[in-house]
C-alpha cells in the first residue's frame, strides 16, 4: 500500500521541503544552506527519474494501478469497474478513450460541492482553458502545486546539468504575468496551470510585488528593470521564446528609462501601477544603483547586438519552448554562447509529461516523464476514428508519428490531448520525442491554441455583421513571429505579436469599400475571438497579444495560391488543400501581393 502513495507522498515531501528550505534561506546566516538544499531536490528528483526510464513499463504500470486503485471507488470509478481491471490490456478494452465533453457532467457536479465523483481526494484548483468548440473548460487538480514545484525542481537541475558553471546565488529573470484568480461557489481555486505561490519567488530577481502585476506590459517593464539591476543574474525563464522576443523589443524602446529608475531608485511615473504595488516595489531600489546604471548605457547605446550576455556576464542559460522556430534568429541576434534549455512538454491538462535533458542546440528532443501520467499513443493515419487503437509507451517506433492519450490522477482516463508528436529515438529505453503540433491548431502565439473550427466561426461571424450581402469563399491566417524585418507589412514599433488574416470575400451587393470594411473586420473578429477563446481574451486583456491585422484580397488570389504552391513544390493537385495556417514567409508574402 505504501507503494500505492508513493507518487503522492513524493510530491508532498518535495512541496514540504521546498517551503522549508525556503524559510531557512530567510534566516540569517542560513541562506547557503536553503538554497543548496533547494536545488538538491531537483538533483534527487531527477535521479529518481532517470532511473524510471531504464524501466519505463514498469513506471507506468505501477501508476496505473495506482490511478486506478486511488479513484476506484469514486462515482465514475464503479461506473466504470477501475477497481476490478487488472492490467494495462484489460484498461485499454474497457474504458472508451475520450475528450472533455465526457467528463463535463461530472466536473460541474464537483464545482457544484459535491465529493467523491472523480477522485477520491479533494479538487484543491481548477484550471480554465479553452475547448476546441470554444466551449470552456475547467480541468480539475488534486495537487497542482505539487506538480509545479517538482517541475520546477527537475528543470532547475537539467539546467544546472547543462550549465554546470550555474551559481547557486545567481537569481533568475522568471517572467510571469498574473492571472486572474477567482473560485468556485465551494471556496475551490480557479488558476493557471502556471500560477505560482508566494513561497516559490525568493530567487528571481523581481520582488514578490512584481508578481501581482496583471498587465503584460507594466510585468514586461518591470521584470526588465529588476533583472538588469543584478549584474549577477545567471538564468531566464519564459515560457515560451516570444515572450523573450517581446521583452527584447520592449528594452529597445525604454531602455532609457529603465536605465534612469535603476540609477534613480524610481519606478516610471507614467507606469500604470498600483499604489500598493509601486510602493512595494520602489522600497526594493533604495537610492538607486549610479555604477550600474553607467555599466547598462555603455552597452546598450551601442544597440542590442548580443545584448543579453553583455549586461548579464554570468547569464549561462534560456529556459523556455521554441514554439514557433524563432531561436536561431534570438541567439543570433541577442543571445550568441548562450545554452537554451527546453521548459518541457506540458499542456493545461497535466503540467508535467516530459522533459529534456540536453542543450537545444545539441538535440532538441524530450523524454516522456513515465511517473507523472500513463500514456497511449494513436498513430498519426488513424487520429480521424473516434475509437482508434492504441499503443503503450513502450511499443512506439522512431520515425512515426502519433497523437498523445493520458490517464492521471485527477480523473482524466484515456484522455485525448490532440498532440501529434514524432518519435526521434530513445534514451535508455525510454522513446525521445519532438512536439509537431496539436491537430486542427491554426493561431497560437502565446497559449491560446485556436483551432480552425473556432477560427471559421469568428471570421464567419464578422464577416455577418457587415453590411450588405457579403460572403466569406477563401481565408488563411499566420503569425507575425513568421515574418522579418524585412517582411512588407513588418512593424518595428509593435511589442506584441498578433495575427495576420487572409480573407477572400464574394460581395453581392455591390459593397465594396475595402478600407473601411478592413477596419471593421479588425474589430469584430477580435470581439468574435474574445468570445469564443478565453485564452485569447485573457491575453488580450492583459496586453500580450496586439490586435488582429485583417487583409482582403483579390478575388482569384487563393486560387493563384494553389498555383504557385503547385508550382513550386512537390504537392500534387490531387493532394492540394488550402494552408489554412501559413507556415512560410514566402507565402505570406505572396497573399500580401494580391491584397486590394
């Protein structure tokens, strides 16, 4: 039985002793000690799971008894049977595989108070996230914390691995940006997967007040001025690289008074900041800092050509997620001889499934993390089928490409993520994997995960609301991290990234007054995108993302696309489809030619 806790009991001792290494760290005279025994637990945990992916069948075979035997006496757990299947095959024949919507009734019983319909233990948060429909999500967690601070501590020890000349005192830029929390009518939390507590900030480099911010922005400007007030500073983590591109740009155009509060001790007036917050912050720059201040504008007025190790001499690693293929152009253009560490594959619904412990540069591969959920695979040609077979951790080939399914503690079984990822290899005997991307995907800057379904009905939508007759025919739609500075529509002053959108109207009413028609549909379909995704919304709200930029194009030009992809590359007409998601700035490029 003892066996049966072990994961549960890990993961509390981790959290346990975090805040206990913690307080100690704020006890005069104990500093050493709580920081050196904060990055031993990542150590330990890592070990722990380096030896699981010698044996990963026998990880996840001990997690799914454990799941099983945990939730088996819950409503749905005699619903269906969990206590009485035996083994991985007989699970796999017995529970259909599934989405959100199978467990939305009983999610909504426990927000509602009721215990005991998923998981034997008590829901302790809520993570809201977009569905695929548009329709709202909220993925329960028994220990969300727990998982977050083991994540923490396993990635801060593959860094170390990778960066060995890492500090124990050198802090870390950690951007964050605070989300809205609120709770259920039962008093239970409603959060991001990435929300962190109060006890986990004492070694970053922006104080503990810098973490109430809820503007993208302001978080930006003030992330930026505590961490290039230590010279020290030894590591960044942002999710994912177009945040570190946003602060770049952000530096670029304030730097000068970022510079100025340092050297001053000031927070800009102009800063739309709490009271409480400001004053907070302000006590933590005590008279300024005039030698650093003079150190930052001999090398950032030269420009910001490697910018990154020259007002940080002891920065040794990124940690972040190269979602959109932009890391050659940052190292290149900011960071030269600086490691980049992936953060891991995680998504809302489990924050923690998989891991990588090399360089970026060196392979930019993960490992499934067998510990922390008991996964299946669909194969990529089959992911169209409702009940498609699956196969276990273990029976995967390198090369192929299949759709992640997950069974975890918190009440998930058989859980379809939608993640195409391809099989690279393994590491002992355990598969590496690279993450394609989620199917039927389209718009994602940041976490918001738009898919094409809820994209045609926002562009459907706005495209109703004008006036006149006016139909929708052909659509595309990209990311302005695709495009470079020497793109057409290229906006240097913009921080933010935003979408781009294609569109191909038929008009049968004569109306025709393209301007003025872009300048509506801007607005509406980001009105129509905010009411169908409240990741979107929220990124929206706090700034992260800029408006969507509309572009209406010539009648016949997506039919001279298909032309030109014709033309120049490999694709078949009898396998040509529209590219709903532009990959390419070359195409990007060629729509803008047909633009009215």
């Amino acid at each position: 039985m003892a066996l049966l806790n072990l994961y549960t009991k890990l993961s509390l001792l981790s959290t346990i002793c975090l805040v206990v290494a913690l307080l100690l760290a704020q006890v005069t005279g104990l500093a050493e000690f709580g920081r050196k025994a904060y990055m031993s637990f990542g150590k330990t945990a890592l070990y722990r799971l380096q030896k699981h992916w010698k044996s990963p069948r026998q990880a996840q075979d001990r997690l799914l008894r454990h799941i099983l035997l945990e939730n088996g006496d819950t409503e749905y757990g005699r619903r269906y049977r969990l206590r009485d299947i035996k083994d991985r095959e007989e699970f796999r024949a017995r529970h259909p595989l599934t989405t959100y919507e199978h467990y939305r009734p009983f999610v909504e019983r426990e927000i509602n108070g009721e215990r005991n319909i998923m998981t034997r233990k008590f829901q302790s948060s809520y993570v809201r996230t977009s569905g695929t429909t548009g329709h709202g999500k909220m993925i329960p967690h028994t220990d969300r914390f727990g998982l977050f601070v083991n994540y923490m501590d396993i990635l801060y020890a593959t860094a170390r691995m990778e960066c060995p000349k890492l500090g124990i005192y050198n802090k870390q830029l950690y951007h964050y940006v605070a989300p809205v929390v609120s709770a259920t009518k039962n008093g239970v939390l409603v959060e991001s997967i990435m929300t962190i507590r109060e006890d986990t900030r004492l070694y970053y480099t922006t104080p503990p007040a810098g973490f109430h911010i809820h503007s993208y922005e302001v978080a930006n400007y003030i992330h930026l001025l505590f961490a290039l007030s230590d010279e020290n500073l030894g590591s960044i983590f942002v999710v994912f690289l177009s945040t570190l591109e946003s602060l770049m740009k952000q530096l670029e155009q304030w730097w000068e008074d970022i510079v100025h509060d340092i050297e001053y001790g000031t927070i800009r007036e102009e800063l739309d900041l709490p009271d409480d917050i400001r004053s907070a912050l302000t006590a933590e720059l005590p008279g300024g800092d005039r030698q650093r201040a003079l150190e930052l504008r001999q090398q950032i007025v030269v420009g910001l050509d490697n910018i990154l190790p020259r007002v940080w001499p002891k920065l040794r690693v990124i940690i972040s997620a190269d979602s959109t293929g932009i890391w050659p152009k940052i190292r290149e253009k900011y960071a030269r001889d600086i490691t980049l560490v992936s953060n891991g594959y995680g998504s809302s619904e489990s924050i923690f499934m998989g891991i990588s412990i090399w360089a970026w540069d060196e392979r930019p591969d993960l490992l499934f993390t067998p510990t922390t959920n008991f996964f299946e695979f669909i194969k990529l040609q089959n992911t169209h089928e409702s009940q498609p077979e699956t196969l276990f951790l273990d029976e995967l080939e390198i090369g192929q490409e299949y759709e992640v399914v997950i069974t975890q503690a918190c009440g998930l079984y058989r859980y379809r993520l939608g993640d195409i990822i391809r099989v690279t290899g393994f590491h002992d005997n355990c598969p590496s994997f690279q993450f394609l991307y989620r199917l039927g995907l389209i718009l994602n800057l940041r976490y918001e995960k738009i898919d094409q379904g809820v994209a045609l009905q926002a562009f459907q939508a706005a495209v109703d609301r004008l006036p006149g007759r006016v139909k929708l025919t052909e659509f595309a739609a990209a990311e302005s991290t695709l495009l470079s500075e020497t793109c057409t529509v290229f906006e240097r002053d913009e921080l933010m990234p935003y979408y781009l959108i294609f569109m191909e109207l038929e008009f049968q009413s004569g109306y025709e007054l393209y301007e003025e028609i872009t300048q509506e549909l801007n607005a509406m379909l980001d009105q129509e995108l905010r009411d169908r995704n409240s990741d979107y919304d929220r990124l929206r709200r706090e700034g992260a993302i800029a408006p969507p930029r509309v572009h209406l194009v010539q009648p016949g030009a997506f039919e001279a696309l298909k032309g030109h992809i014709l033309a120049n590359t490999s694709t078949s007409a009898n396998q040509y489809k529209v590219p709903r998601k532009l990959q390419s700035e070359s195409l990007v490029e060629f729509l803008l030619h047909e633009v009215m």
